[in-house]
C-alpha cells in the first residue's frame, strides 16, 4: 500500500498535467474559451454591464452587434423600419412585449431556424429582453449575426425602459 505522501504527490502530478494539457488545448482549438477575455460595455451610464467582446461579435470581425438607445429603438419602431425580436420567454412576452414585436426566445432558437430562413437576410433587426439585467438580448443579436443577417442592433434598455417611456405596448400572444 502506498504512503499517504507518494498518493498525495501522484494526484497532484495529475491535476498539473491535467491542467496543461487544458490550457494547452484551449490555446490551439478554434473555439478555445481563451485566456484572456476582452469585455466591452453596453447600456447608458446609469445601467452599464461588461459583457465579453465574443458576446456581441462571435465572428471577431467588424460586423458585431451594436446597442441602440431608447429614442433610436423608439424611432425605428415608428417609422416601422426594423422588426423586433422579443428574446425573453413566452409566458414573459404574453404578459406584455413591444407593440408588433416577435418572440424569438434566446433558449428556443434552433427552433426559430425555418421562420428565420424565410426572412431577408438584410431586415433591420432589433433584439430586446427584460433591461440592464437581461443579456438574452445580446445572446439573440449574435446567434442573428451568426446565422447571416447583416443589420442587427441590440436595445439594452429593453422591455423594462420601453413600458417606463410608456410606447407602444400590446399584451397576449
């Protein structure tokens, strides 16, 4: 039987090889989570969150997602120039969701892929969610971006801004 010490030495010897063969293995793979992770911050001053860079360009080129503000999310929906794309769940979006919004909910999105398909690829798109402490928004506008659509933005502030400005609003399904 081995020694309490010899045991102790061999699994930390396992967990250092272990450990290098991990980082080694993120360094090399293409969709390696990399060990440094650029932030960049989206929202207005009062409600500001750090989301990973790869969140809002999973591309790495010059096409990511931007955030829009309420009075451009607001001029858009007036002038009917974008569709919005309501990221939060369906029982959320039945309780009330920006006037003539679709429900794509974030977690159902591979699910969304034969409607998405017959839609031009260079629509105007504006994704929502809850506010400053959603990110479904941000997830939505990057899988959009991923997929091929060219002109999609993010509103921050979502749901929660938009009922507070008191716009548009239409409750149900």
């Amino acid at each position: 039987m081995k020694s309490l010490s010899t045991l102790f030495k061999e699994i930390l010897l396992l967990v250092l090889i272990s450990g290098v063969i991990g980082i080694a293995a993120q360094a090399v793979l293409p969709n390696g989570i990399g060990l440094k992770t650029d932030l960049i911050l989206v929202g207005n001053d009062s409600s500001q969150v750090a989301v990973p860079a790869i969140a809002i360009n999973p591309r790495g080129d010059d096409t990511r997602a931007e955030n829009i503000t309420l009075a451009e999310a607001y001029l858009a929906h007036q002038d009917g120039a974008a569709l919005f794309f309501d990221a939060r769940s369906s029982e959320e979006y039945a309780e009330g969701h920006i006037q003539a919004a679709i429900n794509l909910p974030v977690h159902a999105f591979m699910d969304s892929l034969a409607f998405l398909e017959n839609l031009n690829f260079d629509s105007q798109i504006i994704t929502y969610c809850d506010g400053a402490d959603c990110n479904a928004s941000i997830d939505l506008a990057a899988d959009l971006k991923m997929m091929g659509f060219t002109r999609v933005v993010f509103f921050f502030g979502g749901w929660q801004e938009w009922q507070t400005a008191e716009y548009p609003v239409e409750r149900g399904r």
